[in-house]
C-alpha cells in the first residue's frame, strides 16, 4: 500500500512573489499538513529558543552597562596616573 503524500500548506517567500512550500509534508497540525520547515510547533520552539538567547543577550548586556557605569563614576574623579598607579598594584 502506497503511503498518502501531503504537500506542505507552509508559504515560502521569495524577493518578488510567495507560493506555496512544494515539499513533502510529514506533519499533521489541525488537519492540514506541513513539512520540517513550515511545521507551526517547531515553529514555535524555534521562536521559544531564540528568544530565550535573546533575553539572555539583554541581561548580559544589561550588566555590562551596569558595570561600564559603576566603573565611570568610580574613575571620573580619579587622573589617569592616579589610575594607572592603581592598576599597578594589582
Ligand atoms: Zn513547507
């Protein structure tokens, strides 16, 4: 018995025009059918992952700004060969 082929429902864009995904499909969501691609659930998780590493971008960020900002104000009233003869010491 020959297995059903779907075809994905999934668009793919192009520069000028969109059509329709012309693979295969081997997922099932809500009665229509999608491929690897185009399937809504990894999708999503996708979507999930990314912004996940985002948000973690965005903290890391958050305290680099913060750090950058303690060590301005804690050198702004310093001269730089009072710096430098600080830094040395360690
Ligand atoms: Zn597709």
């Amino acid at each position: 018995m020959k297995k059903e082929q779907h075809q994905c429902e999934g668009k793919v864009f192009g520069d000028y025009y969109s059509h329709r995904c012309r693979n295969n499909a081997s997922y099932e969501r809500d009665d229509k059918w999608y491929c690897k691609r185009h399937d809504p659930v990894s999708i999503k998780e996708k979507e999930a992952k990314s912004e996940a590493k985002y948000n973690k971008w965005l903290k890391e960020d958050r305290e680099r700004t913060r750090r950058r900002t303690a060590e301005i104000a804690y050198c702004k009233d310093l001269t730089t060969e009072e710096l430098e003869s600080k830094s040395n010491k360690i």
